[in-house]
C-alpha cells in the first residue's frame, strides 16, 4: 500500500527534508514509479518505465536529497523525529548554487527562497506567485526551467516519489539509530542503483552514527 508522507521541515529553513508538499497525482502525464514512499517494505510493486507524451522522459541530472533511519523511516505525525545540525548544513553544502525543486507545501513550510539557490515550486494553481521563486504546474515543468542543470530534488513525498524514475543520483543521510516512525522509504530497487561514496561520522550530541551517502543509478 502507497503511503505518502507529509513530513513537517525542521525550523531551520536550511534542510528541508521530506517536507509535507505533497501534490495531488498528474493527470495525464503521471509519472510512474521505481521507488515509492510506503509503509511496508513488502508492498513494493516494480512498475513500468514511464513514458510522457509518447517520449520516455530521459534526466540525466537530478538529485534527489533525503534522510532516513536505520528501518528506513522518515517522518512521524508530520515531524522529523531527529534534530541533527550536521544535516542541516550538508544540504545547505550540497544544494548551494544549484536550482532545488519543491512542492508548493514543502516551500510554504519553508516560508521564503532559499538563499543561493534558484528555487522552483510546483504547483498546480496557475495564479500562485512568490517573490524570488518560479512557478512550475508539473515536474517535467521544472526540469524543462532548469534545462541541463543538476537539479536537486528536496520535497515533499509526491514530488520524491514522481522523481524516482528519472532520477540518476540520491543523497542519502543515513542515521544510524531508530526512532518511531510512521512513514518509511522503501528499498532501493535491487541492481538499479550503485553505492559511490559514503562518508561516515558521529554525532556527539545525538549520540548516535549517521552516514552521507551517494547513490548513483546503475543503469
């Protein structure tokens, strides 16, 4: 069984994870999943490519940005269950001088642009305007805005969930302790993605491990 996430942002508007911009499904140019956000790993189902408009849909450079515990959980009662600073400033490290691409929700949590950061939000009223901020009505929508630009995926579950297929890179913050979750990432499907680097470190302050890691499609 499907189950999105509406995960609220930490108060530091500088890692949202997860964030509870979830769009309403496309209606005639859904794209389908590889990777889906789920309750029960067991319910995975493996889906079809995806194809748009009769063209399958081929990015190259999207990033998707993400953490999770060690059962793989990702949100509870839509809040993060951890607060981890290190976190915080690997995404700012990492998204910085790049355009992020967000459901309307995920920024409205945010509350502004993120600084350096060409910042897109999708959404599917025509008449939403923000300053500092381009509308974009699909995910599609947004690549074509950001043409051959890595892009970074940042939230919320729909908009994960949508990118999965025509994603060719996921950074993962994997912590290493588990909290009480109710809404998980399901397993990487077997043999389509390859671990590239992992850096490993420990937070004195949470007291628990928690690892930055590239994932990279493997095909």
């Amino acid at each position: 069984m499907l189950k999105f996430c509406t995960i609220a942002l930490p108060r530091d508007p500088e890692s949202p994870r997860c964030g509870p911009g979830d769009l309403k499904p496309l209606p005639a140019a859904r794209i389908r999943l590889n990777f889906h956000l789920q309750a029960r790993p067991h319910d995975y189902r493996h889906p079809p490519l995806h194809r748009t408009s009769g063209a399958v849909v081929n990015a190259t450079h999207l990033t998707l940005i993400v953490a999770f515990d060690a059962q793989r959980g990702i949100g509870i009662r839509n809040t993060l269950p951890w607060h981890l600073p290190e976190d915080l400033a690997h995404f700012k490290r990492v998204t910085s001088g790049h355009p992020i691409i967000m459901g309307r929700k995920t920024f409205d949590s945010i509350g502004r642009p993120l600084p350096n950061r060409r910042n897109i939000v999708i959404t599917r009223n025509p008449a939403w305007r923000h300053d500092g901020v381009e509308a974009a009505a699909s995910l599609l929508d947004a690549l074509a805005l950001i043409g051959g630009q890595r892009g970074f995926i940042i939230g919320g579950a729909q908009v994960f969930a949508e990118s999965m297929d025509i994603a060719d890179q996921m950074i993962v913050t994997e912590i290493g302790h588990t909290f009480e979750c109710d809404t998980f990432f399901a397993p990487l499907v077997p043999g389509q993605w390859r671990e590239s680097a992992r850096e490993s470190h420990h937070s004195k302050a949470n007291g628990f491990d928690y690892s930055f890691v590239t994932y990279d499609k493997a095909n």
